[in-house]
C-alpha cells in the first residue's frame, strides 16, 4: 500500500517540473531572441538575423510540442495513480 502513493507523489511531482518547463520556456524564448540582437546588432539585422530568429522559432515549436506531449502522459499516469488508489482504497473498506 505505502508504494501506491510513492507513485503518485512521484506522478504528481513529474506534472509540477513539466509545468514550470513550460513556464520557464516563453522567458527563454525571449532570451534567445534578443540576446544576440544586443549583444550583435549589426550581425542579426541582415540574412543571418532572419535565419537566428525563424531557427530559434522552429525549435521553441519542437520544445512546446514536446513539452505538450510530456505533459499530457504525466496528466494520464496522474488519473491513472488516483484511480488505483481510490479502487485499492475502496475495496479495504
């Protein structure tokens, strides 16, 4: 029984990283975008800005879709763990 809970604790905790990934992750985005404008204007505002900024946003896409999906298989192993654990807990009484 005390390992059912490890695993939801473990599920739960899963979820909370995964969701400050994806909070952290339009503060980075604007890191990645704007330091290099900073730090080398004259560099960015031709060809290879434009090649900096689209690549940056074609990888930021690939992160939230990554991020989404993990999301989501941790939301499942969460309802998953509290179904258990109701039915276990359901079934002692």
């Amino acid at each position: 029984m005390p390992d059912q809970p490890l695993f939801l604790e473990r599920a739960s905790f899963r979820r909370r990283r995964l969701g400050d990934a994806a909070r952290v992750l339009p503060v980075l985005a604007a890191c990645l975008i704007l330091v290099p404008v900073w730090w080398m204007p004259a560099e960015v505002s031709f060809a290879w800005g434009a090649v900096w900024l689209f690549g940056t946003w074609a990888v930021l896409i690939a992160a939230v879709w990554a991020l989404h999906r993990a999301l989501r298989r941790a939301d499942a192993a969460t309802l998953r763990a509290r179904r258990e654990i109701d039915q276990d807990h359901d079934h002692a009484l």
